[in-house]
C-alpha cells in the first residue's frame, strides 16, 4: 500500500490568504475582514465539491493566514490540523519552495496558504505550462488576489518541488 501511494501522482493546492482587515497593532495580527472570512468559507466548499481532501496543510502563522485555514477547512469538512510556519511567513519564492520540500514523502496532497506576491511566484514558476489552458488563462489574467486558489498536479516527489514541476489542474477566485 505505501509503494503505491509514494507513486501517485501528488496534488499541490496554493492558495493566497483571505481579505484581511487594513489595520492591526502589527502586520502579523491582522485579523481577516468579513469579506475574507465569507471567501475563505466559500473556497473550502469549492475544494470540497471538487473532491480535493489534504492529508497535510502548510500555514503561515500569520493571523489572517490561520483564519484563512480555519473558515475554509471548516467548509471543505476537513478535520486535520495544520503545521503553522513562522518561515512562510515572510518567505520568497525560494524560501517557499525550500519549505514545501521539506513535505514528507507519504503525503499526497497539500495546501500550502501564504502571502502575496509570494504564493502568486510560487503558482507562476511551479505551473509547467501544459496544464488546464482555461485555468492558466484565468491564473495569468487575474492574478492572484486573496482567497485565489491554484491547484497542481506534482509528478515527482516533494524533495524534487521547483520551477516547472507542476501541472494547473484548477484556478479559482470568489466572487468577493
């Protein structure tokens, strides 16, 4: 069973923080608006009706990051906890991807939640350009605002992680 599972193909789910209130006594506690808590909710039902079920989730231990996790995994039905980072926090795109290889082996989906420009970096360098052609179109004409979601087909394994090593499968934007 585990030989099977190391070779599945690993999806990969990046997602930008909801929309997070303006102002707070530091950047690391602002606390998510009512908008972001509404966009983070209706992103986890949209992961949830497109079947996607982590076994692991990388969360900035921002504030507005952990609140992201909470409203969206509370809508998906996800019951797992999440390993915060203090690193993802203020990491570039390097510093993500050399926190995402850290990812055990055994895991075959992850969410990762993180911070602008860098989680919009990672979703651009990781995409190898075979993907999904609506969801590119959409990731590349959008941007990627709060509450934005890329979800990505990994073929190799966690350690192996960088640029071009991902397939958009799925893109996704509330309405908020």
């Amino acid at each position: 069973m585990q030989e099977s599972r190391r070779e599945a193909p690993r999806r990969l789910v990046v997602v930008r923080h909801a929309k997070a209130e303006p102002t707070a006594p530091s950047d690391h506690g602002r606390a998510l608006a009512a908008r972001g808590r509404a966009d983070a909710a209706e992103a986890g039902r949209w992961l949830r009706a497109t079947g996607i079920d982590p076994d692991a989730a990388l969360v900035s231990d921002a504030l507005r990051t952990q609140q992201t996790w909470e409203h969206l995994a509370d809508a998906a039905g996800w019951g797992l906890e999440p390993d915060l980072s203090a690193g993802l926090y203020a990491a570039g795109a390097d510093s993500a991807f050399d926190l995402l290889r850290e990812t055990d082996p055994e895991v075959t989906t992850l969410v990762v939640i993180g911070h602008n420009p860098t989680m919009a970096y990672v979703a651009e360098l990781i995409d190898d350009g075979e993907g999904d052609v609506e969801a590119t179109t959409f990731m590349l004409t959008r941007g990627f605002p709060t509450s934005a979601l890329a979800v990505f087909v990994v073929a190799g394994e966690w350690a192996d992680l960088g640029p071009g090593s991902g397939r958009l499968e799925a893109f996704h934007v509330g309405d908020g």
